[in-house]
C-alpha cells in the first residue's frame, strides 16, 4: 500500500508525449545554439594565441636584433607566454567540456517517461534512492503520502 503511494510520486514524473517532444526540439535547438557559440569562441580563441606566438616570434628576433635588453624582453617573455598559457587553457577547456547536455537531457527526459515502470522493478533500497533524487522531503501523515519535489523536478512537473 505504502510502496503504491510513493510509486505515485514517481508516475506524476511522466510527460504529456506533447510535452516531452516539444522538449526534445527544445533540447536539440539549445544544444545547436551552444555548439555555435563554442566554434566562435574557439575561432576568438585561435586567433588570440595566433597573435601571441607572433608576438613571442617578434620578441626574440627584437632581442636578436640587439632592439630590447635582456630585462625587457624576460619581463615582456614572461608575460606573452602566461597570456599564451591562458589561452591555450581556455581553448583545452572548450574543447574537452563535456558538451553531453542535450544526451543527458534526452536521457532524463526518457527516464521520467519511463520512471514508475523502473521503479516498480527495484528493490527498496533503489526505490528510496529514486524517490531522494526527485524529491527533497516524504512524509506519511494518516496513511496519506506528501511529496516535496526538488525545484528541477518541480520545473518538470509543470512542463518547463
């Protein structure tokens, strides 16, 4: 009886199929507008650390040249090549983030689909641990079951 209450709180997790395909073009356009800030951000990227190699290139044949003393250009090295470093850290971090939002979102997405039919299949401990990643706080007052939803969650249930 109590296992059917708590189930009910997972089963009010299911989209309208409208809903949830509206939210999959939703996933896909977000992810196509993410995926073309990042290639300008990249291009911005590049073409920042083009300039400081050439920089750094100019430097040293300055310092060929006899133009810059041996102070000038370590403190103008130094800092050409921690600006360079600094980009090149940005551009590893655009480059190696993890961009799966639009899989984990299709994913979540299907999981509230199908979250009462997994939940009727696990073992308690699994249960409450489903029941704890969308809810914040379960009670039992008189045989009745109430449900604080995490704000996500609550985001979900609204259709948002």
């Amino acid at each position: 009886m109590l296992d059917e209450k708590l189930g009910r709180i997972v089963a009010a997790l299911r989209l309208d199929n409208r809903v949830y395909e509206s939210l999959k073009v939703g996933l896909k356009s977000s992810f196509e507008d993410e995926q073309a800030f990042v290639a300008q951000v990249l291009e911005n990227l590049a073409t920042q650390e083009t300039r400081l190699k050439n920089r750094l290139s100019k430097l040293y044949l300055d310092k060929l040249d006899g133009e810059l003393n041996q102070d000038t250009y370590q403190e103008l090295k130094g800092k050409f090549e921690a600006e360079l470093d600094e980009v090149r850290g940005k551009i590893a971090a655009y480059q190696n983030a993890d961009r799966k939002y639009l899989e984990y979102g299709v994913r979540l997405l299907e999981l509230a689909q199908s979250a009462y039919s997994s939940y009727s299949r696990r073992s308690p401990l699994e249960k409450r641990s489903l029941l704890n990643f969308v809810c914040s706080n379960c009670s039992l007052d008189d045989g009745e079951v109430s449900a604080t939803y995490r704000p996500l969650t609550c985001l979900h249930l609204r259709g948002l």
